[in-house]
C-alpha cells in the first residue's frame, strides 16, 4: 500500500445510506475495508445487498461479523415483534420507534473500531443521518462526537498515535434526496440495495415500513424512480 493511501474501514449495511458512504469513502481516497453484521436481524436480504455492493466497489476486504443480537431482542428487527406500516412522518418522529436495536451502532462502531486499530487506521465510516430518519439516538452528532472521545481514550492508536480517531459521518445533515442525488453523482448503483424492514420471501421490499417510505420519498424529492421492485 501507498504511504499516500489511507485506509478506513466502512460499515456497510446494504441500504441505500451505507451504499453511499462506501462511494463517499473511495472518492477521498481511502482503501475500503467494508465491515457488516449478520446479527439476528429479521431482513437478512440485506446482507446479500451488502455483497453485492462490495463486490461492484471493489473494497479491499469485506467481513461479515457475526454477532447474535437476536439472543436479547427487544426490537423488531431482531425479536417477534411486527414491523410498523404506513406510519407518516409525524408518527415516525414522536418516539424512538420499535425497529431501534439497543446499542446497535455503540457496538457496530466498537468491532469496526478494534479492526481498524489492526489496519493501522483511524478512519471510520458510518451512514447515519440526523434529518430523514426514524428518530434513532444513536444517529445523532451528539453520539458520533461522545463515542471519538471514547475511543481516544480507549485505545492503543489514540493514546499513542499521532493521529486521532476520525468517525466520517458524510451524509449526517443530507435529505434521503440529497444522499440520492449525491450517490448518482458517485455512480452508485442503487438496484443493488434493499432498505426494507421487512421484506417478503422473494427478497421484495414491502414499501410500507418506515425505511421503504423514507427512501420511496427520497427518490420521489430527487426527481428519479427507485430501482428496486415491491411487492
């Protein structure tokens, strides 16, 4: 590797905001190293998404990490719980929903975070997003800034490094329809996606789950039709 080449590790979920992130990432010039979570979750298309995703990037390496958060429950992704349909924004906004996984980006940021220090990098990249979301607190600025200071103190890199650690947040104050429109410009292809809670069978996303209705909308802002089939 170029000593002029930085490397970060990237989550990448397989929805439509990670998609994007990852493109975000290679247009700055890191070597992507994709990092996602076979966790239980209900709507494991995603990881399918994931792969494909990748595979068109070209990431240098992509881990599946396999971390059972189905043993706890307590959300809807993750328990027998029904995903909520045909909510508007306004009831998307009144509380933190039940498709909230406890913790989830707390522990997501942590393993990305340990294989990073293994990679002799500092960068980390996540898609959350504080505008058109489910009202998930760990999507917020608050959050990413309390967890940099974390893992300053946490680590081997951030106590010795000469760097600190760096949590790349690019899409946190982007519409669903600016990250759209921001991805097309990147060239990502977003037919390789799925954002669905709760697809069906054949892997169709439902158009009816607070995610499906985000992105249908963000595509309807953008002024460009969702690729993705529903059912």
């Amino acid at each position: 590797m170029s000593e002029s080449v930085k490397r970060a590790v990237v989550l990448v979920s397989g929805g439509l905001d990670s998609a994007t992130t990852l493109a975000v990432a290679r247009s700055q010039g890191f070597e992507c190293f994709a990092l996602s979570f076979d966790y239980g979750q209900r709507h494991r298309f995603e990881l399918e998404a994931a792969g494909r995703v990748c595979a068109a990037s070209e990431v240098s390496r992509h881990v599946v990490f396999d971390l059972n958060l189905r043993a706890f429950g307590g959300s809807a992704l993750t328990d027998d719980i029904d995903v909520p349909k045909d909510r508007d924004e306004a009831e998307m906004q009144q509380s933190i929903p039940i498709t909230y996984v406890p913790a989830r980006n707390t522990i997501f940021l942590s393993i990305a975070m340990g294989w990073a220090e293994t990679l002799q990098s500092t960068d980390l990249f996540i898609g959350v997003n504080a505008i058109d979301y489910s009202g998930y607190p760990d999507c917020r600025p608050q959050f990413i800034d309390a967890f940099t200071q974390l893992a300053n103190l946490a680590t081997k890199v951030g106590v010795e490094g000469d760097d600190g650690w760096k949590i790349h947040t690019p899409l946190l104050s982007l519409t669903k329809a600016e990250i759209i429109r921001r991805g097309i410009e990147l060239g990502v292809d977003y037919s390789l996606t799925v954002s669905c809670y709760d697809p069906d069978q054949q892997g169709r996303s439902c158009g009816r789950c607070d995610s499906c209705q985000l992105r249908l909308q963000g595509f309807e802002t953008a002024g460009l039709s969702d690729p993705l089939d529903y059912a």
